[in-house]
C-alpha cells in the first residue's frame, strides 16, 4: 500500500493565506490513517461506522455545519474559522483525497445538501436540519438525477402533489445514481409540482417514511459514494418539509440546485486533482526522475495539475466573494477529472502494467478517479459550458489548453 508522503505546500497554492495554509497542514495531520481506511471502505463502504471518530472523519461531519451548532471539536480555533467556506472546501477535499477519496464520500455528514439548505430553506428547517445533524453522524443524500432524464433538472418527472386529506404533499417516482441514496437517513429530493422551470421543487424526505425505498448499484470504483437508485411510491412529504415556500418561484427549486452544483464541482474538483497528484508522487517514489523520457512526461502531468490546482483555487475564492462563472467552474471540473485519468494512465506505462496487479493502491486509485468524469455532471456537458463561455468572451478561454483536453 502506498503511504501518504507529502505535507508540504502544494505547487499552485499560491492564493492561499495564512489561515487557509494552516487548514492545509491540518488536514495533512489527520489523515494519515485515510489510506488503510480506504482500503477497507473499497470493500465495505459500511466500515466507515467503525472510524467515526477518527479526527478527519470529525473535521469533514462538521465542516459544512455553522459553527454555532458545534459540540467541542479538537480543531485549531484558525481552522474552524474558515471551515464552510469554497476556498477551504477545495483545500480539505484535495488534502483528504490525496489519502482516499473514499472516506469523505463515505463519511457522515450534510454534505452538499447544506448548500441547498442556505439557499431554499427557512429560518426554523435550517435549525432543524443542522442540529440533526450536529447531534448525531447521519448520512444525506441529494437527488436530482433520474432514469429516463438524467441530470436535465428541467425535465424532471418525479412529482409532488398535495395530498387528499390537505395534509401535506405525496411524493412518487425514481432517482439514480444518487450518492449515499441507500444509506441516506434523510436528504433532499427535487422534483416537479408544476409544469415549467418554476414548478419545480425541493422537498426534505426521511428515508423511514412508508413508501421509499433504495438499493446500492454495482460500482467499480469510488465505492464509498454508495451509488444508489431510490424509488418513491406515494411518499407522504409534511407541508413544512417543502423548502422556498417563503421565498418566489424563481427562488426556490432550481435555484437551490445550481447554488450546489456552482459550490460542488470545485470541490469535485479538487478531488480529481488530489488523487492526480498521490499518483504522480507515487511514481516518483518508485525513482522515476525528471531527465528522462519518463520523467519529462511525469513533469508535464505535474505542470497540468498545478494549473488546475490554482484555477480551482481561484474560482472558490471568487464564489466566496459572491463571483460565480459557471463556464470556468466547468473548464476546472473537466480539466481535474482528465488529468487524473491521464495520471494513473502514465502511471501504469512507466511502472509497467503489472503494476495493476502488484500494487493494490494503484489499482484502487485508477478505478476510482474514473467516477470523476460523471460527478457533477459528465465531462461533454462541461465541455460544452466551456466552448459557450468563450463564444461569450467569457474567463474560460484563458484556461490553458492541456487543462481541458
């Protein structure tokens, strides 16, 4: 198994202030144990329950829950400070992906759905949500993605409709490929009340009502994502359970959804670039240095990932200014899940392809990273955001080419 080997500052973290560079070496510090951890998570992604109070499987539960629901956490008060924020987001799930990528999908936690909850939600369902979750390591799931629709959030077919007796609404359909969606104890769930963009809506669901059910789908990497199809057969959904009914049309459902999919995807991201980056230093501690063929190809890979490192880096910490661009969010997203592909691709050629066989954390690795092209929506479409950008003249075109290829 390959060790966890790097602690110093990261080529492209330049943007990085003092408070976040301490975030950094606090992640370095606690995640030591991710790769054995990881290890057995490829197996058994319920493991996780085993090592939930391992320091960094703590940092990631209470990362995305304000501070003020917090119990006492053994987290440096200049850490927590910037905990929340897309800049640290970025720079947690690069750290905790360079050990395994597998604990942090697997981990407890509001995950993205948090970003939902500060978007849609109400004054009394965001205390609600995030003292559950303070209280206790709950899983969450966030559904949009359907069978016959895929991701096209316009076209959703999963409907909500007010219930016979007044008393809330009923929630029928399907969901897939939906991350911890058989292990979700509660999560959000878009779906449509009403034709049009603006009719559609998002909606609490406990994964013990009558009615739901899920079941985890063959993975052959990133195993602790828990990749799920949920089904929904007359779901009751109380009345205070729909999020936005405070706030107009063009405020509520979909507005939720691009608020997490803008904040995810550098984060996603970053975890590309992470496990790029634990592969690349694997080879070199396998002595392959810069000089020859090898070496120079291995340098170039490293170059990209220093790129993508800082675009990401910049990005989030536009989004945290307020600045969001979608067609650079999205030329990063492609960039990071292709040069971890391509890192574990020459990995493979410069160590020989019985390294697949001999090194059991390098085969894990190049399955895993595979999973990245599909996140947060597949590599065409962000592709596409990127080509729309520059017919816009928007910031995209000044991403180097070998970042989006």
């Amino acid at each position: 198994m390959a060790e966890v080997n790097r602690g110093g500052p990261l080529v492209g973290s330049d943007l990085l202030d003092d408070r976040m560079r301490a975030l950094d070496r606090h992640c370095w510090s606690v995640s030591g144990e991710f790769r054995k951890l990881g290890e057995l998570l490829d197996q058994d992604p319920d493991a996780i329950d085993d090592h939930l109070d391992l320091p960094g499987v703590l940092l990631y539960r209470f990362f995305s829950i304000p501070r003020r629901y917090w119990p006492a956490l053994d987290v440096p008060p200049q850490v927590a400070a910037v905990c929340g924020t897309s800049l640290a987001q970025a720079v947690v799930w690069e750290r905790f992906s360079y050990a395994d990528p597998n604990v942090l999908l697997a981990g407890p936690g509001p995950a993205l759905s948090s970003d939902a909850i500060h978007a849609l939600a109400d004054e009394e369902q965001t205390d609600r949500w995030f003292r559950r979750f303070a209280a206790r390591p709950d899983h969450t799931f966030f559904a949009v993605t359907e069978p016959a629709k895929g991701s096209a959030a316009t076209e959703l077919t999963t409907t909500l409709r007010p219930a016979t007796d007044g008393d809330g609404w009923v929630l029928n359909g399907e969901k897939t490929y939906v991350g911890n969606g058989a292990r979700g104890q509660v999560g959000l769930v878009f779906c449509r009340r009403a034709p049009g963009p603006w009719g559609i809506e998002a909606v609490l669901v406990d994964a013990s009502s009558p009615g739901f059910s899920a079941e985890l789908l063959p993975s052959v990497g990133l195993r602790g994502a828990r990749i799920s199809r949920m089904r929904f057969e007359d779901v009751r959904i109380p009345a205070r359970n729909l999020l936005g009914q405070h706030r107009r049309p063009t405020q509520r459902g979909l507005h939720g959804a691009r608020q997490v999919f803008y904040r995810a995807r550098p984060g996603i991201a970053a975890m590309a670039v992470g496990c790029a980056q634990a592969v690349c230093d694997h080879v070199r501690g396998q002595g392959v240095r810069d000089g020859g063929a090898g070496g120079d190809r291995l340098a170039a890979v490293e170059d990209r990932i220093a790129a993508i490192r800082r675009l990401i880096q910049r990005i989030a910490a536009d989004i945290d200014g307020g600045l969001i661009d979608p067609h650079r969010i999205a030329a990063a997203k492609a960039g990071a899940a292709r040069v971890a592909e391509d890192a574990t691709v020459l990995a493979a050629e410069l160590l020989g392809p019985a390294s697949l066989l001999d090194d059991p954390w390098l085969e894990k690795v190049y399955r895993d990273v595979r999973a990245f092209e599909f996140m947060e929506g597949a590599g065409n479409v962000h592709l596409l955001s990127v080509f729309q950008g520059l017919l816009k003249g928007s910031g995209a075109g000044a991403v180097e080419p070998e970042g989006v290829r």
